[in-house]
C-alpha cells in the first residue's frame, strides 16, 4: 500500500489533523517504503454534506541516505465555512523492519506543517506506523505519534488503526479498507472505501467517511494513485 504523504492539519482543516496518512486519501499509514528511485504522485477531492471541501496532491520519491528514506510533500487546498486556506506538509519516512522479512513492520517518520496563506510554520509531527502482515491478502496497519500545535501552543498525541483486505485478485485487484483515527481531545474519524488497482502503478480509490474535518459531517471522497 505504501504511504503518502502525512495525513496533515494544514490550516487547521486536514483529514483528522494529524500526520499518519497511508497511500492516497487514506488515514492510516503503513510501515513500508518503496525502493530507491520509486516515486508516486497521489491526488484526492473530498466532499462535505456540509459544503467543505479538500483538494489535495501529495508527491513522494525514495532515495537512499546509507537506507531508503521517502521524502514527501502534501499540498492542500480547502475550504470550511466558507474560509478557503492552503497549506503544506513536508514528510520523511523509513522502515526498520520490513514485513518482507517479519509478519510485523515498523516504521517511524515525522515532518513539518506549513501555512501558505499566513507563511507560518504551523505545526511539526512525529509517529510510528507498525504493520501486523496476518496473510498475503489481509493486514492491519496501527498507528501511533505526537503532533505539535505551534498555532494553539498545545502538544497532542495521535493514533489511528485500520485494515487491508484483498477481496479480488484478477486483472482487477480490489481491496476493501478501513480505519479510524484521531488526536487526544478530539471525536475520532473513520473512512471505509474500495480501492481498485487495475494496473500494478494505478490506484482508484472511493471512500465514505465521518468527522474528517470538524465533527458530525459526512465526506465522500476520490482519488487516484501514480507510481512511477
């Protein structure tokens, strides 16, 4: 699955405002990196019943520096009450143990948040992604992390914990996930949806989601996944 950028609070309004963003406009990130020289572009629109919106894309590539680290950046157009903002996520990423070689995968990353609108250095994050390999088809993704609110000067801690299932392996993969995540002090959010994986680089994803940015709202959400 592999992991984009940091899901963000960029401006304040990103999915659930913290950093564990799995590929594409999921939540939950998962351990692993991609190989030196592999890169991904994801993109994502998002929809509120209440009239928010999110427009997203989130570009990475691997290098090697004496290990494979993923270096990112998410960048976010949104609007909530009608205020629209922009912002930026800057992200690295490495594995520590690999699930290619143990049932269990861990990972650590961290970045910064910035505000393009105000030009202010927002926020900073750091989490660990372990993933739990349970078969070929099936695995659970748990999250774990600290995200500093330089805005509200207040230090919270993240989680998030999902899952991945192959329903399909054809021409078509499909594969089933869900998640839910959040930040001390704040109504968790979950999203469910399908991604279907006609190519081994292209993703499409469709997902429902609750509480993604303020709470009590329903989202519906697209995107697609380039690797590269």
């Amino acid at each position: 699955m592999g992991c984009a950028a940091a899901t963000l609070a960029l401006v304040g309004y990103l999915p659930l405002a913290t950093p564990v963003h799995a590929a594409g406009a999921f939540g939950v990130d998962d351990s692993e990196v991609g190989k030196p020289g592999e890169c991904k572009v994801e993109s994502w629109l998002s929809f509120a019943a209440n009239g928010d919106q999110m427009f997203v894309t989130s570009p990475a590539c691997v290098v090697n520096l004496f290990r494979p680290f993923e270096f990112g950046g998410t960048l976010a157009r949104t609007r909530a009450d009608d205020v629209w903002g922009t912002g930026l996520a800057l992200k690295a990423k490495t594995n520590l143990l690999s699930t290619e070689k143990s049932p269990v995968g861990v990972g650590i990353a961290g970045g910064v948040v910035l505000d393009l609108v105000t030009q202010q250095h927002t926020a900073t994050f750091f989490y660990v992604p372990v993933t739990f390999a349970l078969s070929d088809v099936f695995r659970i993704n748990v999250n774990g992390g600290v995200f500093w609110d330089h805005v509200a000067v207040q230090n919270l801690a993240t989680w998030g914990a999902g899952f991945e299932w192959i329903v399909l392996k054809n021409s078509t993969t499909v594969t089933l996930i869900a998640e839910i995540f959040g930040q001390s002090s704040k109504q968790p959010a979950v999203q469910a949806g399908i991604r279907f994986t006609p190519h081994e680089k292209v993703d499409f994803d469709l997902i429902y989601g609750r509480n993604l940015a303020g709470e009590d709202a329903n989202w519906i959400t697209a995107g697609i996944n380039l690797r590269f």
